[in-house]
C-alpha cells in the first residue's frame, strides 16, 4: 500500500513537472515569433493627361532602304521615320512621360520580367520605350539580315554588338537612369530607337491618342516630365491626392 502511494505521488510530480516544460517551451516559442506584420498600403492616386501638339506637323521623311535589298522586299509600300510624327488628332505618339522627382521616394527593385527590343522590318519596335534600371533589356530579330545593335548613353555603359539572322536573343541591363538613350544599327542608318531608363515603375509611352495614365502613385506632390525627340521636353508639378486622378495635359508647339 506504502509502495503504491509512492507511485502515485511519483506519477503526480511527473505530470506537474512535463505540464510546467510545456508551459515554458510554448512562453519561449510565442516570445521567438515576430509580431504579425500589419499591412498599411499607402493611399495612392493617379496621374493621367494628353500630350498635345499645336501647329503644322512636320513633313515626315520617307526611308530609302535600298542599302539592304533584303530590307527593301520586307515592305510593300514606303516607311517614313518615326521623330515628328503627330497624330491625326493632333497629339503626340511616342512620347516618354515619367516621374523625375517628387516628395515621395518611389524607388523600387527592378522587375525580373524583360523589355523587348524587336528588329523587324529593319526598323526597331516599339521605338520608344521605358525600363528601370537592372531590369533585363532583351534584343530580338525577326529580320533575315545582320543587325548591329548600338547603344549610345551618356551615364551607362555602351554597347555595340551585332546579331545574325535567327540568332537568339541578347540580354543588357542599366545600372544608372537615363533619359533618354539612343539606339541605332550601324548597318541600316535609318533605324532608331529610345530607351527611357527609370529608377521607378510611374512612366509611360503616348500612342495613337496621345494619352498616358500612371496609376497606383503614392499621394504627394511630383514633378512630371515629357521627353520627345523632336519638340524637346516640358515639366509640371503635380499633386496626387488619395483616390483622385490628377490631371496632367502638355502642349508642344511647331518651331
């Protein structure tokens, strides 16, 4: 009878002294664990508008692509250059708009997906284009000539190579932002391009209507920038509010 009490007193002290080890290692395991982050997303607006053009538009020039034959039998009907186009609307295609500054630090890490760069018809497309720096730039070619891709920056390292028929692609990357840099083929003059690079994903592209949309920007007060390269480049300060689209028009004039 002694004996058995023993044990049961044994097993009692047993029990009371695993529940108090659980009890520690669960206070230990709950004072390791960070606090749940909270997620606060910024209120944010957008900034939109059109870049207009006033006057006579430039007369375009029409390409003469006899150098390369190859080239030539890759169109039907003449290609003009692209710089000083207008719009039948009277607005401007290819215009690079992006925020250069403001009060808010809109840096941000670069995508992984690339931006293309295609060579078809012996012209480039698109011909203006924005990336952010580090971002993969990816050439192409489509065409069944020899290509040499020559990238001309003022910040960023040059690059000259040339690409074969059916070679794949080629990968470059920007460690410094730059607006604008240029591109041209060594081997066909007319072929020109643009690369806007950005150390922040609030830019865009005008096309056919001349208009540009940045959504998702933090409220707080920028100064917007409007790159072409014929008419030049315009600012404006703007002010984002929370929920609102803030207007943005330009206006470039024949010179």
């Amino acid at each position: 009878m002694i004996r058995e009490n023993a044990n049961q007193k044994t097993s009692a002290r047993i029990s009371v002294l695993l529940i108090v080890l659980l009890g520690f290692a669960a206070v230990l395991s709950w004072l390791g664990t960070p606090a749940p982050r909270q997620a606060s997303a910024s209120a944010t607006g957008d900034i939109a508008g059109k870049i207009y053009f006033h006057g006579t538009p430039p007369k375009l020039r029409p390409i003469n692509m006899r150098k390369d034959p190859v080239c030539a039998t890759l169109h039907s009907s003449t290609v003009y250059a692209q710089d000083g186009a207008v719009n039948p609307d009277g607005t401007l295609p290819n215009a690079f708009v992006y925020i250069k500054s403001g009060s808010v630090n809109l840096s941000e890490p670069a995508p992984r997906n690339s931006v293309d760069l295609t060579q078809k018809g012996c012209m480039y497309e698109p011909h203006v284009l924005g990336i952010m720096v580090g971002q993969p730039l990816q050439v192409l070619t489509l065409d069944p000539t020899t290509h040499n891709i020559h990238v001309v920056p003022r910040i960023n390292r040059e690059w000259n190579v040339t690409q074969q028929p059916g070679s794949p692609s080629m990968i470059w990357r920007f460690t410094h932002p730059e607006v604008m840099i240029p591109v041209h083929c060594n081997e066909h003059p007319w072929m020109k391009a643009y690369i806007g690079v950005v150390d922040n994903p609030f830019y865009a592209v005008t096309g056919k209507t001349g208009v540009f949309d940045l959504k998702g920007v933090p409220a707080g007060n920028y100064t917007v920038e409007v790159w072409t390269a014929t008419f030049g480049t315009q600012e404006k300060e703007v002010t984002v509010q929370p929920g609102e689209t803030a207007t943005a028009d330009f206006t470039f004039e024949d010179k």
